[in-house]
C-alpha cells in the first residue's frame, strides 16, 4: 500500500523559538491517523509545512506521492484541509462561503455539498458573524470535505462541536475512508484517538514519536507528555 503521508526528517523553527525538529512520519492510504500532542507541540507547524503554507529549513514532504514543494497546488487541488481557527469573512453567509470554495478549486460540488449540510444541520442562510463556534466549524467541515479530497487533514476540528455533531463528523470520515480516503487527524483530544484511529503519533515539544497502536492508554499518555 502507498503512502498519502512521508515525512523525513522536517525542522521548521521561529528564531529563538521552538518549532518542530527531525520530524519523520508516515501514513498509510485508506488509514485514519491520530496526530495527538498539547497545544503548542508542533502539530500546526507540521501541517502548515505538508501542505506548503511554511517554508521548512530541513527534511523532505512528500503528499500522495508528490514532492509538497514543487507540487503544492496539485496537492491543495487533492487535499481537504480544516485548519484549527474558523475564520470567515463574517458578512457572506453560509452559502457563499462554501461556494466560493468550490469554485477556488473549479469545482462544483453543490450536490456533496448539499449532503453535507443535511448531515451536519448547516443552516447555509445565515451569515458567518451570526454563527457559534460550533456552527463556523461545521461550515468549515463542509468547505474540507465538499470536494472529496484523497486525503483530510483536520487540525482541532471537534472544538466546539456538541457531542452528536461530533459522532456525524466521524461517521462522515469513515464513509470516506471507505470510499478510499486517507485522515490526519490532529487533534489533544486522547478518547479521539482511540475510539477513531488506526494508528497514531504523539508530538511533544516538537518531537515526535510513532506508536505502535491507536489504542494508548492514559499511563502511556501521560509519559510522553511528562518525560523529559
């Protein structure tokens, strides 16, 4: 089986400031994988650097088979990306929104899009600066998943999702996964992890490490987090 995900050896600083070093990891495609750490560890700054948006000083990314550098806006045309922040111009509405992001990739995906907002309880008449987190979420969903990528990246996305938003979200995933998708999942939230993914990574302090198995237990857990 391919990989949607090889990275060797990524280090990405800010100055004095850490960012993440000698970051190596691979993911499967068709695997649902947990990229689990605190806020801070380094998780952003790997994403932002897969998907072209940080310019690393070392190491090598190579998404669905392609170089991230040379071949960034390929790779967006194959990528749904959910950053943490949900951030909207607050005047469109809902529908706009998710229009407009059809149509950056010269697509329409109004029929999945539709889909989606019926799963997810979008209400696509209301404006951006009318909604909860919760709801700039969902919109966010839909704009990742509309145009059915090969592979998700979700960066935090169950921030502000009440718990049956949450369990349609991840049903969402797996129907895609089973379609022949691949998910990064990124996220803090360990009962995540285990319930959803294949396989997982914890990064800590910039660093990070490659576990054998998604099913981590809260002793492992707290050992990565606390060991010098």
């Amino acid at each position: 089986m391919a990989n949607a995900i090889e990275i060797r050896d990524l280090t990405k600083n800010y100055g004095k400031n850490r960012g993440v070093s000698g970051v190596s990891l691979t993911v499967k495609e068709g695997d649902i994988y947990g990229f689990i750490g605190p806020n801070g560890a380094g998780k952003s700054t790997t994403i932002r650097s897969m998907l072209g948006f940080l310019r690393f000083e070392e190491g090598s990314i190579k998404i669905l088979g392609m170089d991230s550098v040379k071949d960034h806006e390929k790779i967006l045309e194959n990528v749904g990306y959910m950053p943490s922040e949900a951030w909207f111009y607050g005047n469109m509405r809902v529908s706009e929104v998710i229009e407009y992001a059809a149509k950056v990739r010269g697509k329409d995906c109004s029929a999945e899009a539709a889909k989606l907002c019926e799963r997810l309880k979008v209400d696509t008449r209301k404006r951006i600066r009318e909604l909860s987190l919760g709801n700039r979420k969902k919109v966010s969903i839909v704009c990742a998943m509309q145009h059915c990528p090969k592979l998700f990246v979700f960066d935090e996305p169950t921030g502000g999702l009440d718990p049956l938003m949450q369990k349609h979200f991840f049903e969402l995933i797996n129907e895609y996964v089973a379609k022949g998708a691949t998910c990064l999942l990124s996220t803090h939230v360990l009962s995540e992890v285990n319930k959803y993914c294949r396989h997982a990574a914890i990064m800590r302090e910039g660093r990070l490490t490659e576990l054998e198995s998604a099913d981590i237990d809260d002793e492992t857990f707290l050992r990565f987090y606390e060991e010098e």
